[in-house]
C-alpha cells in the first residue's frame, strides 16, 4: 500500500488543503482537512473510501 500526505494552498480566495491519502490494490482512502475564506471562513473535515468494483 502506498502512503502520501498533500497540502497545497490558493491564492483567490484565499485557502488550503491537507490530505493523507492511502493507495493500496483496487482502493483508495484520503481523509483529509479544507480551509477557506469565501463566501465565508469555513472549515471542511473529510473522508473518502472507494472499494474495488
């Protein structure tokens, strides 16, 4: 199983992302966190599992 962490950011608006994501045979799992600034400052915690099909 592959493992990566991610962050970027952008500029307009203002903003960024992290995710650890994990590849393994016929998955995939990011969980992962999302900050922004429009239309007004939020905060998004996520998770995301595909299964082989």
């Amino acid at each position: 199983m592959a493992r990566r962490s991610i962050v970027w950011v952008k500029d307009d608006p203002l903003g960024a992302e992290f995710a650890d994501v994990s590849i393994g045979r016929g998955r995939l799992t990011a969980t992962g966190l999302a900050i922004g600034s429009r239309p007004t400052g939020y905060r998004l915690d996520y998770k995301l599992e595909t299964l082989a099909g």
